[in-house]
C-alpha cells in the first residue's frame, strides 16, 4: 500500500513509532501529507464550510471528484462527528478514486462547531483519504495522526505557527512528549 506518494528524506525523523503499513514502509505524517496540502487559514462559518473547502482542496491533491468527497465527507459525519476534543477533529474517507493515503492538514482562522464529545469548537482539521482497498493501513494512519496530536507541543506549535511552511515544520517535528 503506497501513502501520500512522498518519502521522507533520507536521515529524517518524523513522529517515527511502529506504524508500519502494509509495504512495510513506516508511516509518517510527512509520507501521508500531501504536497500543498497545509491550509494555514481555512475561513468556514460551520462544519458544512469547512467539509467542502477540505474536499476542494482534496480534488486538487488526489485528482478525485470534490463533490464524491464533499457527499463522503457529510455521510461520514452523519455516522458519529470524527472531532477527538480538544479543538481537533480528524475526519476520514475511503474513496475508490483514491489511489494513497493521504493527508490534508488545515487550521481554521475562527474555530467552529463540529459536534465534539467535549463541546469544544474545533481549530484543527486533519483530513485523511485512503483508498477503500486501504484495510488496516487506514486505521494505522488514523492512529498515526492521533498520536500526533496528542502531544501538548505539537498541538501548541500547530496553533502558534505563522504559515504553511512553519506548520510544516511543526508536523515534522519529532515528538517531544512521551504521549501515549
């Protein structure tokens, strides 16, 4: 199973942890994150809003159909709301069209309601599209991505960071805590 369709450069470390995929490779966020696919600003009045500005930004990374995704996206959400608390939601797809798994990261520059078991409006969007033939390489990569956030610096540097290229870094970033 391919993801994202990057590679880490050589040498690199990024949130490492024994997250293997299905070709044995280790899945990282920057393999899973998309070039030009960090949103620094996302302007969305609701949940609806935000869903589609994510699934326009997905049909320019993955060549899939904005509306397919946009109608994933809403039937999704109709299941059960994909927000973990905290301001963080990590909504998910598996779409045929998608040919690897892929990361979409967009901060919100006013955080909205999006149904939280915590009642906390989200700020921080990380948008995962996996191929239906994804099996447990999406699981991995949504435990991947939880991982991630559940680090109190990541998600700090993530609301402090100027621009795409600073929350960039602040992805890539070896995790400081021992966050489990």
């Amino acid at each position: 199973m391919t993801y994202g369709g990057h590679r880490p450069a050589s040498g690199a470390i990024s949130h490492n942890d024994d997250h293997i995929i299905g070709d044995g490779t280790r899945m990282t966020i920057e393999g899973m994150l998309a070039t030009d696919a960090i949103i620094p600003r996302l302007e969305a009045e609701d949940k609806k809003q935000a869903l589609h500005a994510l699934a326009m930004k997905a049909e320019a990374v993955t060549g899939a159909r904005a509306p397919d995704i946009y109608a994933a996206l809403l039937q999704r959400e109709r299941l059960s709301s994909t927000s973990l608390g905290r301001g963080i939601a990590i909504p998910h797809v598996k779409l045929p069209t998608v040919k690897a798994i892929t990361c979409i990261f967009a901060r919100l520059e006013q955080p909205i309601p999006f149904e939280s078991h915590d009642g906390e409006a989200v700020d921080l969007l990380f948008f995962l599209l996996a191929p239906e033939t994804a099996g447990a390489d999406h699981l991995k990569a949504l435990a991947r991505i939880s991982r991630l956030v559940r680090d109190p610096a990541t998600l700090d540097g993530l609301r402090s960071a100027k621009d795409a290229e600073a929350l960039r870094s602040v992805l890539m970033k070896p995790i400081t805590s021992h966050a489990a």
